[in-house]
C-alpha cells in the first residue's frame, strides 16, 4: 500500500481492495450519506473504489485511506480529485469519514495535508471543495482550510437539483 502523505496523528494512502468493507461502512451508512440523498449498493461501492484505483493511474492522485497512526484503523477517506464545477475541471479537496471518528478534527487535518500536498507536490496553486449547501460540518472544515466562498453551483444527482457551495483557496495566502 502506498503512503501518500503524513499529518500529525494521520497518514494517508492508497486504497486497495482490501478496503471494500471499510468504504462500505462509510458507503453504505445513510446518515454518513445524507448529503448525497442515499446510499450506496454494494455494486456503487466496488464503482467508488475501481474509480479511485483508475485516478491513482491516470490521475496520480484520488480520494486515499485515511489511517490513525497509533492504532492503524481507517477512519476515512480524503484526497483530490478532478471535479466538474460549472463551466471547468478543478483539483477538488474531498472527505467522507466513518460516522463514529466525526468531531475529532480528522477531516479537517486530513483536508489541510491534502491542501499542501496538492500546492507543494502537485503544483496547483488553487485547490477546491464543493460542498452540498446543507453540509454544514463539511463547509466548516472548507473554512479550516483557509478556504473561502467563491461561487454556488447546482449539481444532478439521482435526478435531483443540488445546490453546492463552491470554496477555493490560493497558494499565495497560505
């Protein structure tokens, strides 16, 4: 499994197969999916994870386990991902954690590694997150990542309107 970065009390690496189970407690968790109006099937699952292995290839980045260091159980998922918002492709922050390990500050850690890898490895000098206009715990860790509110977008999902909050921040105020 290859480590991607490393945070204070986290680290983060590539997923594998062997993380079907972990993704599916996340996945398949309609209250940790409330802001995608569902959850998802087994076969969504193995959908999410071939696509994460696929950006790994193409992309050289996706979404990756978030990993406790002490205890080495996975908690999460955070990475970068390209993500259609409106008129263009953006590096797109991400998270999606285990109910149980929510307000322990992980996404927020997990998401500022995320931003500096993506300034200081990937070379982009602005980084997003496009969040569901009721995800209020999502934008608060947008706003911990020194991101702020540059435009609103509508997104179709499951044949419904979305409204999103579309954050950025810049390499040159970090």
């Amino acid at each position: 499994m290859k480590k991607i970065l490393a945070v204070r009390r986290l680290y983060l690496r590539e997923m594998t197969y062997d993380d079907y189970a972990d993704l599916c407690e996340i996945l398949q968790d309609e209250k940790t999916m409330y802001a995608y109006e569902h959850a998802f099937s087994d076969e969504e699952v193995h959908e999410w994870l071939d696509r994460q292995l696929s950006r790994y290839k193409n992309d050289g980045f996706g979404l990756w386990a978030v990993i406790d260091k002490e205890s080495g159980v996975f908690l999460g998922q955070c990475g970068i991902t390209w993500q259609n918002c409106g008129d263009e492709n953006v590096p797109e922050i991400g998270y999606l954690f285990k109910r149980k390990y929510w307000h322990n500050g992980y996404a927020a850690e997990a998401s500022q590694g995320c931003r500096e890898y993506a300034f200081n490895v990937l070379g982009f000098n602005k980084v997003y997150s496009i969040i569901r206009d009721n995800n209020y715990a999502s934008q608060k860790v947008a706003q911990r990542n020194g991101m702020k509110i540059v435009k609103t977008i509508v997104k179709n999902y499951y044949k419904m309107d979305m409204p999103h909050l579309v954050y950025c921040v810049e390499r040159s105020i970090m």
